[in-house]
C-alpha cells in the first residue's frame, strides 16, 4: 500500500521536474569546457544524412541538476564499412 503511494505520487513529481529542466535553453560546448558529467539522460541529433550536425546532451552532474549541452558531432548515417 505505501509502495503504491509513493509511486502514485513520485512519478509526477519527477516528471514535472524534468518538464521544467527540458524548457532550458542548452549551453553552446565551447572547446576546453569543463563538464561535471555524473549521467547521460539522452542524446539527440538529426540522422537524415551524413554530415556533422548539432546535438543536444541532456545530463545530470555529480550534484543532481540537469543540463543541456549542445555540441557538434557526425551523425550516425556516417559510416566506413
């Protein structure tokens, strides 16, 4: 019964969290950044062609926050084989 209570009310509280985390404007990587990168939450890039395009890292640091970090990398269209 209490576990059924504290999820009932802990999902949305954590989603609500994250919705507000989610509407932050990322932070542009700049060579030589330093990052406190405790956890990758996700990653997302455009893969329609192959090319290097903007991502967006979504991480939590070692204090919990969560940011958003816009880099560039290949996408994953690229491929050698």
């Amino acid at each position: 019964m209490k576990r059924t209570l504290l999820c009932l009310f802990a999902f949305p509280l954590m989603g609500a969290a994250l919705a507000a985390n989610a509407d932050t404007a990322p932070v542009v990587y700049q060579y030589g950044m330093k990052l406190d990168v405790a956890k990758v939450i996700s990653i997302e890039q455009a893969n329609d062609r192959c090319e290097v395009a903007p991502a967006k890292m979504t991480y939590a640091d070692s204090k919990g926050q969560v940011h958003v970090l816009e880099y560039l990398r290949q996408t994953e269209m690229c491929s050698d084989i």
